[in-house]
C-alpha cells in the first residue's frame, strides 16, 4: 500500500472543499439545507425517501414484511433520494431528517405528520406501530433484540464510514487506516458469528428487527458483495454468518425489500421507486431470481 507522507495536524482545522475521494462533493463540516426543494408526497401514509444502501434496504425489508404479514396499513411510497446529487440537502428532505442521512421516513396516518429519522429507530417504530411485529414482547427476549438492533447502529459506522472509506473510496491508501478498521470488522465478524453458532437469529428462535438491521451490512459483506472485500476479509471464513444470511435471503419479503430504491446492479434487480404492490409485477419472477 502507498504511504501517506507524514502528517503533522495544524493547530487549528479548516475545510479544504474537493480534498479527494468518492463523496468529496457533497461532503461539508455543516448540516442544513443547501437548496429548496419539496419532497413529493403519495398516496399512502407511509411516505419514504431513501436509497437502497445498506441503511435503506433495513426500512424496505421491514415494510414488506409487515405487508406479508397482512398489515395493511403499512402499504408506503419509496422515493427516490441520490445522494451523489445531494438531493438529501433539499429543504423538504432535512425537514424530515435534520441529519441529511437516508432513510427519512414520514408517517402521515394521523392528524399531525410524524418524523422518523435513523434506521434503526424506524424499524422500533413501525414495529410497535403494528402491534410489536417481529419484536419480542418483553423480557429477556426483547433485550436481546434491543441489544443487537443497537449493536448493528453502533457497529456498522466502523465498517462502513471506517473500512469501507478508506478501503473502497478514500483518494490515498493507508496502511494503518486500512488495518486498523479491517482489525474492527473482522471481530464484528467474530462476534456475529459466535452468536449465531448458538442461536438461530440474533434475537433467538424467531426473526426480528435485529436481524433485519444486520443483514444488509453484514449478509451482503459475507457474500462477497460490499467493497469488493471478500477476498480481502476472508469473509468465507464465517460460516455462521453465511448461514443465517442466506436463510434470510430466501424471504421473498427481503428480495422485495432489497430491490427498492436500488440503482445499480442488474436491471432486474432494481426498483427505483415504489408506490404500489404491483411495482414488483413487471419480470417478477426474474428480479426474485437475481443474486446481486
């Protein structure tokens, strides 16, 4: 790997706009909105603004889910964000999520519009919207499921913005970055697959919102499918992992999830937006039949 020439911090930062990298354009030290833009708004009560990253797919995956299940409340609107071209910058966006972060999700059911932002609080809040869908009631079980739901939003920021930037888009390789997060994520690894060893989902015997938190991180970085890394990571090596992840690949709800919102990979693979059930109708059975 080529090294960085030695690097002595100033006594004082400052933002060099365009310093390298993937996201350098839309990467700034300040939050708010840069332009004015209102988010379109569907039919239904569930209104998403998202992209089909790792963080996307959880909120996608859970509402299919729910719909399988019967709910039919939980019929929704997936619009399209690209966050290459800013569009989570637009005013109407960071009204909904102050972070400037997909998803955002704006449940208008009621008399007032309620804001949901980060992943991970969405899939807590649609589940309890819908009489505790796929979260154990209480007790030890519902800990576990917390616990696991919490550990994927504190775990994944080191896979994806540590790892993932400095192995796939930082503009400079470097050595100790790239360990250092490698190191990280191989015992993330480890911990998931230890769990997994004595359990048949993260929160136990039945499928949970902790599972769907995990998958799109994880289960697509064991198949080989996030940065490229397989190889790198030795990512075969977790066999537990690569279990439970393709057990939960098989759930024609995740399949669907998956495809929302997504823009890249194979064409039968993608639904850019989603506003209706029969979104899916058109090549269904090939975009189901899809691995990546």
């Amino acid at each position: 790997m080529n090294e960085s020439p030695a690097y002595t911090p100033p006594a004082i930062w400052t933002w060099k706009p365009g310093s390298g990298g993937r996201f350098a354009n839309i990467n700034r030290p300040i939050a708010g909105a840069t332009h004015d833009k209102t988010l379109p708004v569907g039919r239904h009560p569930l209104q998403l603004y998202s992209l089909a990253t790792p963080n996307g797919v959880k909120v996608t995956v859970m509402l299919e889910e729910l719909l399988a299940l019967g709910h039919a409340g939980a019929e929704y609107d997936a619009w399209l964000i690209r966050i290459n071209q800013g569009d989570q910058f637009g005013s109407g966006f960071v009204a909904v999520n102050p972070n400037s972060k997909i998803p955002a999700l704006l449940d208008r059911s009621g008399p007032t519009p309620v804001r949901v932002f980060e992943s991970g609080a969405m899939l807590q809040y649609l589940s309890e919207k819908f009489g505790g869908a796929f979260m154990p009631a209480g007790g030890a079980a519902r800990a576990e499921c917390l616990s696991w739901l919490f550990w994927q939003m504190g775990s994944a920021p080191y896979l994806g913005g540590g790892f993932g930037h400095f192995y796939a888009y930082a503009p400079t390789k470097i050595e100790y970055a790239i360990d250092r997060f490698a190191m990280e994520v191989k015992r993330q690894l480890d911990v998931l697959d230890r769990r997994l060893a004595e359990s048949k989902y993260l929160a136990g015997d039945a499928y949970s919102i902790a599972d769907m938190a995990v998958w799109p991180w994880y289960g697509t970085l064991v198949k080989g499918q996030l940065y490229e890394s397989g190889e790198f990571l030795q990512v075969h090596t977790y066999t537990n992992v690569l279990r439970w992840t393709n057990q939960i690949a098989q759930r024609p709800a995740v399949q669907r999830g998956r495809m929302v919102n997504r823009t890249w990979g194979q064409p039968a693979s993608q639904l850019h937006e989603r506003h209706e059930a029969s979104d899916f109708d058109t090549r269904t059975q090939d975009k189901l039949a899809e691995p990546g």
